[in-house]
C-alpha cells in the first residue's frame, strides 16, 4: 500500500528551519539545538496550539483551514501564500502520473521562429522545447533537449560565469517548485530531481529549502565571442493553452549598442559551426 507523501508537513518544517527567532521578535537565550523556530514559537505566534501545529507537520491533520493556513504563512514569512493554501487543500486520489511529453502549439512555434529577437520555450520541467535560431546563435545550449536546472547545476564553465550564482540558482529551483506544485510524484520530476540530488550537493541543499516563486525574468550580461558585451532584458510569459510552457524572450533596450549588436547577430545567420558563445550571467 502507497503511503500518502506529506507535502504538507514537509514544507512546513523546512520553511520553519529558515526563520530566525530575531526575524520574529524573539529573544534568544542559552544555546538553541534546532535551526530557525520550534514548532511551539510558530504555533504561538500563529495563534494555534502546539499540538494541532504538531498534527500538521507530521500529516496528522491535513486539512486545515485557509485561515490557519495564512497565519503560519504570515509567521513563516511566506512570499507566495497561495502555494501553502494548495498543499492545504485535499486533492483527490489520483491513479499513478505517466510522463506526457510536452508538444509545442504550432502556432507558438512558428511564433518563436518569426521574432526577430532570442527567444525559446520553456517546458513546466524548464527543458528547451523550441527554440528559434537566434537563441542558438545567443547561447548553444538554448537548443531544443536541454534543460536549464542541468545547465546552472552540472556545467562547471556557465557556473563560473554566474557572479551571484547562488542566487541564480535558488532563483531557478524556486521557479521548478512554483511550476510542477504538489506534482512530486511525477516521473519527470523524480527522474529530474533525483538525478541533480546526486550530481549536485548545492542542488540538494536548495531543493531542500522548499523555496517557491514565480518564473520571473530578469536583467542579463552575456559576453558574446563575434559581438562582444550584451545587456538585454529576458522576459518570460505564459503559452496559453498548455501547462506550464513559458516563452522565454531576450531584448535590449531600443537604441543601445546592445540591440544595435542584436540586430547584428540577427543579419548574420551565424552558421551551427560558428564558435561557440559564453553562457548567460544573471546581474539581478
């Protein structure tokens, strides 16, 4: 018999593990043998008892109210409340996931073809589904196969190119969380998660943290070996009709010297054996 997985309670203890008793007006005295808050300071500063907040964390009680829910969530300094509530909310019993592989709109991909910018989709599992030529003329690993948790976690020459590759990273495993949600039993995900556990120490100590946020974009540097320095802007916005697939687009601002060197690389039609770029540097 399958025994239910307790995301709630999971979750619950890790973010309870980051929380500081000084960042909640609590004053530390003697020696503290557990990191972040007790289970009593959260139930106290939520206004529940120790012993419901207890049930929670050990999946005894896993249907608590929204209530509930937003006062640990306001304790636990929560960004994004709204994944919390979901792991709260019963599901019904689902039959075994089998992996779909994820298939591009038509439409979306003759779109990502005809921008006269970078662009490329990315799956919910943060692979490289479609991509148009002047991503690949950007980076070679924007190229249809490749997946952006292998790229900052297993390529030791993009991670070294990342001057706050940390908070890239935690930045990239949050957004994977917000978009495969309680869906841990998929076998994508675990085929993912736990080939990355064990390749990478710092990717299972980040996915550890249960951090969550919204895919965003973000301000970035590249440094092109024809072109030179870029500083575009990557934008990501969701592919409706499908399931977590975003379009990922880099621009520049009109009239600098880096889309004037866009639109360069865009007149080139660099060749697949052209020299390689160097990979992205996140500066947010």
């Amino acid at each position: 018999m399958d025994v239910e997985p307790n995301l709630l309670g999971e979750y619950l203890r890790a973010r309870r593990e980051l929380v500081t008793p000084e960042q909640v007006g609590i004053p530390v005295v003697g020696t503290r043998r557990v990191p972040g808050l007790r289970r009593e300071e959260v139930a106290m500063l939520a206004g529940i008892s120790a012993e419901y907040y207890l049930r929670l964390e050990q999946g005894r009680d896993r249907n608590p109210s929204a209530q509930v829910l937003q006062s640990i969530a306001r304790v636990l300094q929560l960004d994004d409340e709204g994944y919390l509530l979901g792991l709260g909310t019963p599901q019904p019993k689902r039959a075994r996931k089998r992996y779909r592989r994820e298939t591009v709109p038509p439409s979306s991909a003759r779109f990502v073809a005809s921008l006269p910018f970078p662009a490329f989709i990315e799956g919910r599992y943060l692979d490289v589904l479609v991509a148009n030529d002047l991503a690949r003329a950007l980076s070679p690993r924007l190229v249809v196969g490749g997946n952006r948790l292998r790229d900052v976690f297993l390529d030791a020459a993009e991670r070294d190119l990342f001057p706050n590759w940390e908070r890239a990273a935690e930045a990239l495993v949050a957004g994977f969380r917000r978009s495969i949600g309680g869906d841990i039993d998929d076998p994508r995900v675990i085929e993912l998660v736990g080939e990355l556990c064990i390749a990478s120490p710092q990717f299972a100590r980040i996915w550890a943290r249960h951090d969550v946020a919204e895919r965003r974009g973000a301000s970035m540097v590249f440094t092109h070996p024809q072109v030179g320095e870029l500083r575009v802007d990557r934008e990501k916005l969701g592919v409706s009709g499908t399931e977590g697939m975003m379009l990922v687009v880099y621009h520049a601002e009109p009239g600098s010297e880096s889309a004037e060197k866009l639109a360069l690389l865009a007149m080139a039609s660099l060749e697949p054996a052209a020299q390689p770029s160097r990979p992205l540097r996140s500066v947010d």
